[in-house]
C-alpha cells in the first residue's frame, strides 16, 4: 500500500525530512498542526499524530477511485509514481505525489473528504494546506500544472488546477530551511501559539521547582498574563452577550421547533444523549474499575497586588 510522507516518516527517519504534508505547519498556515507540534513531533518529544490509521487507510485506497475518476472527467491518463522527489540542494525536503499526468506536466493529488468540508470547496477555492502542498510537490518534480481531485461525502467529485508559482515556492523552501536548520537540527522550539495549549503541556512534563526567570523573561511574563487577564474579561462579557442572545432567540421560539427569518434559519430542537450515572456505578461498586484519571497541567495566576515589581 502506498505510504504518504506523514504515515512513511512516522516510522522511519522523522524529524530528518519535510514533505508535502508538513509544508502548511511549517509555513504555519495548517489548521491541524502548528509550528510547535511539528517540532515535538519530528524531535521525538511527543508521538505523532497520525493515530487513525483506518481513517488514513481508507483515504489511499480511495485515492484509485478518484483518480481513475479523474481520467474519465478529464481525458487525462495518470500513472502512480513511487519516487522519492528531492531538493537538489537541501535533500531533507522530499516529495511523494499521488499521481504523476502523464502530459509530462502536471501531477495530480487525490483527496477523499468529508461531507462536512464541502464548502471548502466551492466555487474556486482549495484548502491552503492542499494548494501548498501541490505546490510543493510541483517545486520538487519540476512540473508546471497541479490538479487536486477531491471526492466530497462519497457522493460528489471535482477536480480543481493551480499553476506553479516560483516565488510561492521560494517563500516555502526559506521556511522549510528556517525550521529544519535553526528550530529541528538545533533541538530549538518555536514560539507557542494559538492551539497549542496540549502540545506544551507534552512537551514540558512537571518537574516541580520554581522557574529561574531573567529579567526580560520576568517582562514578557507580566505582558502576556496582562493580555490574559483583559483576554479573559472581554471572554467573560462576549458570552454573557451570547448567552442573553441564545435566551432570549428560545424564548421568541417559545414551543415551536424553528423559524425563518430573512437571513438566519434557526432551530430549536430536543435531543437525547447517554451519559454515566456515577451515583449507580458508585453505588454498585464499579466506577473507580470504569474511571480513568486524566492528568493536566493547569495555568493559575494570581496579581500580587501591592508588592514591588
């Protein structure tokens, strides 16, 4: 079975490539992976990602269907390829296309997706993470048209070009070389940012004591825990809003199910979910056997008011 560069890199050399799967978290522009999760991952400080295997299992054995589907839309005739693609000068930056075109100019990537990801889709527009990935993989083969072969929900199929654009692809090969050689090589850690709450939490296990802050350390601190307490407040009074909006929008439904309005279609329906009696496993004796403890570190900060800075 064909392997992809994140499941073929999951268990050999991670950490010594960059593929096309890595391209939008590197460029930190991927909606799954930030900056930082790479690092740890490839550094081996935590495991990757790549945990349902069935699901990724399924997305290769589809990508037959849709290319074969994409022949038939098109006219055009595909071969698979398994050649390792590299960069001539930096060779820890490889490529693994789906489908090589057999015009000599194009290649193809073949995306199984859900239902649920349609509208991103419509009209002209592509995932960031899939445009940059074929253009990456059109930097490496040296190719000039990239087509992206999408089958929607198992139940809708499309198929959308992009050029190669050289400046693009410089702009990755720089971040590409910026994370392998000052971040991966160094043993360095790039900035945490937004979503990357957990992957601290992994990479840094409690080892107890108290930090050893310098003073520009100390500053940035007091900065970033001034941001959240005002992040905070402003959090606070955004869902109190919503929660007076959602209120008062049940109380205009009243007993109805829905309503219409020129804009908004609304819903306000029952709907029944199972969830654990603790008080009955307890009283039989059985919840710490079906209990998990799960541990967290948990950030706390309290303003020490009236104390020198």
């Amino acid at each position: 079975m064909p392997k992809k560069e994140g499941q073929m890199i999951a268990t050999t050399e991670r950490g010594k490539v960059i593929g096309g799967s890595d391209i939008a978290a590197v460029m930190g522009l991927s909606r799954w992976k930030s900056p930082l999760k790479l690092w740890a991952e490839q550094t081996g400080k935590i495991e990757d990602s790549l945990s349902d295997f069935e699901a990724a299992e399924i997305g290769v054995e589809l990508e037959d269907f849709v290319a074969r589907k994409f022949e038939r839309k098109t006219g055009l005739k595909v071969r698979r390829q398994p050649q390792e693609y590299k960069h001539r000068d930096h060779p820890y930056m490889v490529g693994h296309v789906d489908r090589l075109v057999l015009d000599g100019e194009g290649v193809l990537e073949c995306k199984p997706t859900s239902g649920w990801n349609a509208r991103q889709w419509e009209g002209d527009e592509i995932p960031v993470e899939f445009t940059l990935q074929t253009m990456w993989y059109l930097g490496l083969t040296g190719r000039k048209k990239g087509y992206i072969a999408v089958l929607i929900g198992g139940q809708r199929f499309l198929w959308k070009e992009i050029a190669f654009d050289r400046e693009l692809f410089d702009r990755m090969v720089a971040a590409a070389r910026h994370f392998m050689e000052e971040f991966v090589l160094k043993d360095q850690a790039p900035m945490a940012g937004p979503g990357d709450q957990e992957t601290v939490g992994l990479v840094y296990p409690e080892r107890g004591g108290v930090a050893d802050l310098t003073p520009e350390l100390e500053a940035e601190v007091e900065k970033l825990l001034d941001e959240r307490a005002v992040g905070k407040g402003t959090l606070d009074e955004t869902e109190r809003k919503v929660d007076a909006a959602e209120a008062r929008v049940k109380q205009i439904l009243g007993e109805s199910s829905s309503a219409e309005t020129g804009r908004w279609s609304v819903s306000w329906r029952s709907q029944a979910r199972k969830v654990a009696d603790s008080a009955k496993m307890k009283a039989a004796g059985v919840f710490e056997e079906y209990s998990r403890t799960l541990e967290s570190r948990v950030l706390r900060a309290t303003e020490r008011k009236g104390e020198p800075a």
